[in-house]
C-alpha cells in the first residue's frame, strides 16, 4: 500500500477518534439527526454534559391498535421504567397521537422508514401485543434478547411462548373468555412474564392547550357519552333511557355534558332540545380527552370514551351488556360497571340474536342510582 494511502488512514482513525469522543451514542438523549434536548435547552455538549445517561436496555413495544388498547397497554411503561430506570422505549403503533410524549422516549408510526430503524437496532426486549400478520412478522425478524407475545409462523398468528397463550386463548374461544377473570392489564403484563400491581394508564389530558369550555364549572360535570360506535350496535342505550337519565341527572343540580363524535352529533342535538342538557359539538381527539377531563363523572359504553375515562383516572359507570366485565379495570374507588337485568345472550356480537337488545332493560334509575354512588366516594 503507497505511504500516502497509509497516512491518510491513520489521519481519518485519529479524526474519528476524536470526534467520538465529544459524543456518546449510548446516551438516552442522543438523537443523531438532530441535536439534543440538553443541548437546545442549555447548550452543553457530550464531553462536559451532566445529563448524560447511558442507556441501561432497549425495549421495543408492539402495539399497532385499536386507540383504546394502545391507552390501556401504557402500565407497562411504568413498570420498565421502575424495573430498569435507565432503560430507553420505543413504542411502534397506528396511532401515536394518543401517546404521552413526555412518558415515552421514541414513539413510532407503523410505516416503512420506522420498520427499517427496528430492524436494524438491537433490542433487550421486544414486545408485541397485536395479532395482526404484520406486528407478527417485525417481532418475528426483531433481533432482541427476550421476546413476548406474537409472532408470524407459518402464515399465522401464533403465541411467541406459553406466557402468551391465555390471552391467546380467550381471544380465539368464546366460552374461555367468558371464564376469564383477568383485567386486561393483568393479561398483557401476564404476557411479558411481570404481575401486574395496579400502575396506571398514562394519557396526557391537553390541558396545556387552552382550550376553553363554556359550561357551568361551579356545578359537578357528568358527562354522557351517547355513542357506541358501528361494530357491535348491541350496546346502544336508546335515546328515551338517555333522557330519562338526563332528567334524574338535572333534579340533582348536575351540569349535564352529552360527549360523542360526529357520528352522535344528532343523537345529541336532539337529547339537547328534549333536555336542555349541554352539547359543545364534537372535536379533535386531543380536544375531545380535554372536555373528559372537565368532567367530575363519565357515563358510558364499552367505546373509546370508557378508554379515554380511565386513562384520565375519572370517575366512571360503565354500562356493559356483552363484554366479559372483568376485562375493564375499572376500580370500586372510583367507577362502577352496570348491567341489563335480563342476561345478555350476545356475548361479543354486532346485533341481537333476540331482536331486542338487552339493553332495553337497563333502566335510566339503576344507572342514576349508579352516579349517586360513584360521585359520593
């Protein structure tokens, strides 16, 4: 090799070399792309930086949808961050909007560019908690030390170890997920091989947003979400037994708030007319978590205002029919879960086998009677 060629190796060694040393890739703050959060916000740099952190595990998390289980799954970051105070989590979903930015260090839309980052990145741990044939398939090509959940095989979903089959189980069979008595909490920190011990949904309420509110603030605020969505119908509560609740709601000095999207919106601005109770509209997701959070009470469905509620760690009444009601964490200390008096035959079905929903048999009182009991506590 010429001499010239050979100095000019050692040259570019010795330039690397020391540019290495005035930054640390292993820092939880290095970014790469972009300067670090230290550095915007007090102009340091890696040589002389006391913010530096070395990065004690990768954990990956899978969990593409819906909303509301990506709002639900947020413990286990509480959890791997107590375990592991230095560990760093990237989070992959469909929805990222939903995620506390300020709880969690890289969150990720299900897109090729994010794909081709986990791919390449060595993880500690690697999580998926979808069955969908695409979250399979990453985790499966995933390099990680442990992994957990599922996985692609064979061109199926299949559980990635024995942790994960009781989840597995419950959603394949109905008469196993009838017999369940794990919240989903317990299920999925069940999965990850942790028990589960009561750490709380993270959701960001956007009250730094200044959003305002033109209601009655001096009054308790029970809001109504009057909705429940297009896929399972059997759980909706007809519009009489929403004006009966109103009515009983009012004789008691509430601020009554009806909640609901666009699909609710006439639902709503006809309970408004009947009732004189008091509809806003229906908003941006990040508008629509702010007006919950006005809100002293929530009454509703099994729909992404419940979701959204116990993120928010709000009071709530859950009215179910056809879920398995140990599946929602919903805690005597501030919520409670009503239900029809008749048994509900439709368990996890879009429309009623009788004809008449069952939930023609919850009465507007036993949910009043509910609120009463709730709000008291």
């Amino acid at each position: 090799m010429p001499k010239t060629n050979i100095v000019k190796q050692i040259y570019l060694i010795v330039i690397f070399a020391s540019i290495n040393m005035f930054y640390k890739p292993d820092c939880i703050h290095y970014r790469g792309d972009i300067p670090c959060l230290p550095h915007k916000e007090r102009n340091l740099h890696c040589n002389s930086c006391d913010m530096y952190q070395k990065v004690s595990h990768k954990i990956l998390i899978i969990k593409l949808g819906a909303m509301g289980d990506v709002i639900r799954t947020t413990p286990l970051v509480l959890r791997y961050k107590k375990l592991y105070p230095n560990c760093k989590i990237t989070w992959l979903t469909l929805t990222p909007d939903i995620l506390p930015k300020n709880d969690i260090h890289e969150i990720l839309s299900f897109k090729l560019e994010s794909i081709l980052y986990i791919q390449e990145t060595a993880w500690d741990i690697a999580i998926n908690l979808d069955k969908e044939k695409e979250a399979g398939a990453l985790l499966k090509r995933v390099e990680a030390k442990e992994k957990y959940g599922y996985i692609l095989k064979d061109g199926v979903i299949t559980p990635y170890n024995e942790l994960a089959y009781h989840k597995f189980e419950t959603g394949m069979f109905d008469d196993v997920s009838k017999a369940n008595t794990l919240s989903y909490p317990e299920e999925i920190f069940d999965i990850c091989g942790l028990t589960y011990e009561g750490e709380k949904n993270l959701l960001e309420n956007h009250e730094d947003k200044g959003y305002t509110w033109n209601f009655d603030k001096t009054k308790k605020i029970i809001g109504l979400n009057t909705g429940c969505g297009d896929r399972w119908t059997t759980r909706l509560w007809s519009s009489e037994k929403w004006v009966g609740l109103i009515k009983l709601l009012q004789t008691q000095n509430f601020e009554v708030l009806l909640l609901g999207g666009k699909q609710e919106d006439e639902r709503n601005i006809e309970l408004q007319k009947l009732t004189g109770a008091t509809y806003l509209g229906y908003f941006s997701l990040q508008q629509f978590i702010n007006l919950v959070y006005q809100c002293d009470l929530v009454v509703t469905q099994v729909t992404m205002a419940m979701h959204i509620t116990l993120g928010l760690d709000k009071k709530i009444v859950l009215m179910n029919n056809i879920f398995n009601p140990y599946e929602f964490n919903v805690k005597a200390e501030n919520g409670m879960i009503v239900a029809p008096e008749k048994a509900c035959k439709c368990f996890y079905k879009g429309s009623c086998i009788d004809g008449v929903s069952c939930m023609e048999n919850l009465s507007s009182e036993k949910v009043f009677e509910a609120v009463l009991n709730v709000i008291s506590k």
